[in-house]
C-alpha cells in the first residue's frame, strides 16, 4: 500500500535531492542497478550517497562521486529489503540526461514523471529471488496507485540513456520479473 507518496513495506531513509514534479505526472518506473563501491554489496554507502553524507576518504571511488546530488525513489536491496528516499509524487534525481520513446512520442527528461528503482547489484552478478519478489509487490504497488504505470511502462536506464548507461545490465532477468509480477498483481 502506498499512502501520501510513501510505500509502507519499505523503511524510509530521506534524501534531499528531490524537488516537485513539474506537472504532477507519475507515469513510469525506470530499473537501475548500484554498488559502492563498485562490485560490491552491503553496508551504508548507497543510503549515504543519497543523503548527502557519503565520507570521501572512506574509498578511493568515493572521492569521485561525493558531489554528486542524486536519488532514487527506492533502492532494493540484495535481501530484499525495500528503502524509499523519495516520496513517489516528489521528483527524485535519478536518470539524467535520458530520453524514450513511451508509445505517444519521444520524451526526454525522465525524472519528471518516473519513479526509480535501484537494485543493489551490478549489471554482471545475477539478481537474487528477493530482489525480484519484492520489485514486484513494489511494481504492483505501484499500478494500483498511479494508473498510468503498467508492466509496458516500467523500462531500464541503459534504454533512455544507451550511450551513457547499461544497467541493470545484462544479468537482470526481464522475463522473470514479468512472472513474478503477474503473480504479485492477481
């Protein structure tokens, strides 16, 4: 169930780095997938990333990514555990640069009317079972609340930014989540 913007099976964690949605549209979901540091899993950093507080000296990456304002609506992690930084009727500042073609024409600026979805993972080490299940009770969620989000409206970031990013790459398993997500919208 998502009420006031907030899913209620994930804990919440705020992050900053969001704003309005410039016409209120929340119309697709876009899947990435993320480590840190790179090709590894576990630990704070990803929930520091997004709040602004990830320590630059704790690894060498991090001192290239500090800056960085970024967010998604929520993160799954390898357990399946479920962490929104986002209400979903906020803008997150997940994509970037991006652009799609969505069935009514070429749209660009993605953020303004998608929700994001990080995976903990990298876009070589195969996905696990919980992290499929609970994308898919998150997914369902999702279309129960927001109508304009169907299975065909939820796409990748390697899709609306080909030349900059592959995630959730080539490990994760589409036609799995859309099973999984049959089974969690019955």
């Amino acid at each position: 169930m998502i009420e006031q913007g907030w899913w209620q099976s994930a804990r919440r964690v705020a992050s900053p780095n969001h704003n309005a949605r410039p016409a209120g549209e929340v119309s697709a979901v876009v899947l990435h997938s993320i480590s840190l540091p790179p090709g590894e899993f576990g630990g704070e950093h990803i929930e520091r990333l997004f709040t602004n507080t990830l320590d630059p000296e704790a690894h060498p990456f991090f001192a290239e990514i500090a800056g960085l304002r970024v967010s998604a609506h929520l993160l799954i992690r390898r357990d399946g555990e479920a962490v929104q930084f986002v209400p979903f009727d906020r803008r997150a500042w997940h994509a970037g640069r991006s652009r799609w073609f969505d069935g009514r024409g070429w749209r660009g600026e993605l953020n303004d009317f998608s929700v994001g979805i990080e995976l903990e993972g990298d876009e070589v080490s195969p996905y696990r079972e919980a992290q499929y299940r609970t994308l898919a009770r998150a997914l369902a969620a999702l279309c129960r609340t927001y109508p304009e989000i169907t299975p065909r409206r939820v796409t990748s970031h390697a899709r609306i930014a080909p030349l900059r990013k592959t995630d959730p790459g080539p490990a994760f398993d589409w036609a799995y989540l859309r099973r999984c997500l049959s089974e969690a919208i019955m």
